[in-house]
C-alpha cells in the first residue's frame, strides 16, 4: 500500500503481538513524524534489549546476567516456587504482595496442536530444581485456561513421587483471561487460597 521502507516499517509492526494493520500504520506514520533521535533512540532500545537481555540459568526469566534480580534476592525464600508461564506473569504475581519465594518461567502451556509438548517448555528443568533444591512447596501458577490448567495437571503428576507440597492458584480469576490481566487483589487472592493438588 505505501512504498519500499515506509511499507517495510508497517509491516515490521504488525508482526507483533496485538498490532493489527490500522494500529501499526498509526505506530509508523507516529516515528516517520518524530525526531530522527527519537527514532534512534527506540532503535538502541530494541537493539540494546536483544544484546544485553539474557535467561536466568535458575528459573529461565529475562536476566541481565546468569541470574535474574529473584534469584539473586538472598531475602526471598527458596523453599517456594512459583510456576508461571511467561515472565510478564512473574510481574503480577509480584503486584500482589503475596509471594516471596522464586520463580520458574516454564515458557507457554501444552498446547499439542501446536507442536508443544513437554520437552518444549522448562518442565524437565523445573523437576531437577525441584529434585535438588530444599523446596517445599511449588505452586503451579499457570494462566487459568484450558491449556494452563492442563499444563498444571500434567506437571503436578510429574512432582507427586518427588514428596514436595504441590498447590494450584484457587479458581476465581476470570476464565480463559491471561495472568498478567489479572488485577493484584483477584489474583492475591487466589494465591492465598491455592489448593493441594
Ligand atoms: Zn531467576
């Protein structure tokens, strides 16, 4: 629809998630109007972010090092783990108040019709933590959708021989919502009131 770099950006944003076509016309045309060092500036960001961003070799959130600012917490608790998916959902666990343990980031759900499986996610990861560590209690944090709630059960099987408390966020949160859409009071208490599974 427009020519060579200017389609070029559009088409850029729209690959991301949650831009439609309208929204990353808006984006484009919102940088082709603003300061070259404005542009720059959002470029480095970008840039910046893919060079200097790493996974933390624990619980496999984004890390500026080997170990993320969790797990490099001498103050958190690391009898307590906190299964999430993503690591945005690690920010609305923290809203809550609720926790002060570590984390693990499993990277998505079970999702078979897309080829995820669970050698595709950190559950292997998850289990050797768990297995090594003096953890207590993991509470599987999933988002509360289908598939969440699968990946929840599938993962609590897999802990039950290894004798740790496995507990499940209580229902409550809305359906099919993810996580990190979850307002802090809602999902504090869910956490409050997990279950044993
Ligand atoms: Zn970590």
């Amino acid at each position: 629809m427009f020519e060579g770099p200017v389609q070029d950006l559009i088409d850029a944003f729209r690959k991301l998630p949650g831009i439609g076509t309208k929204s990353a016309q808006r984006i484009a045309f919102h940088i082709l109007k603003s300061e070259l060092e404005d542009a720059e500036k959002l470029a480095d960001a970008i840039t910046d972010a893919k060079k200097k961003v790493a996974i933390c070799d624990t619980c496999f959130n984004v890390a500026e090092g080997a170990s993320c600012l969790y797990c490099r917490d001498p103050r958190r608790d690391t009898s307590l783990i906190c299964v999430v998916e993503e690591p945005p959902d690690i920010i609305a666990v923290e809203r809550t108040n609720e926790f002060r343990g570590r984390y693990h980031v499993l990277g998505g759900h079970l999702s078979p019709m897309d080829g995820i499986g669970p050698d595709q996610l950190r559950i292997r990861e998850l289990i050797a933590r768990v297995g090594s560590d003096e953890v207590s209690e993991v509470i599987l944090c999933t988002n509360p959708t289908v598939e969440g709630e699968v990946t929840a059960t599938y993962i609590s099987g897999l802990l039950k021989p290894l004798a740790v408390k496995v507990t499940r966020i209580a229902s409550g949160l809305p359906v099919g919502g993810d996580l990190e859409y979850a307002d802090e009071i809602t999902l504090g208490r869910a956490l409050e009131q997990r279950r044993e599974v």
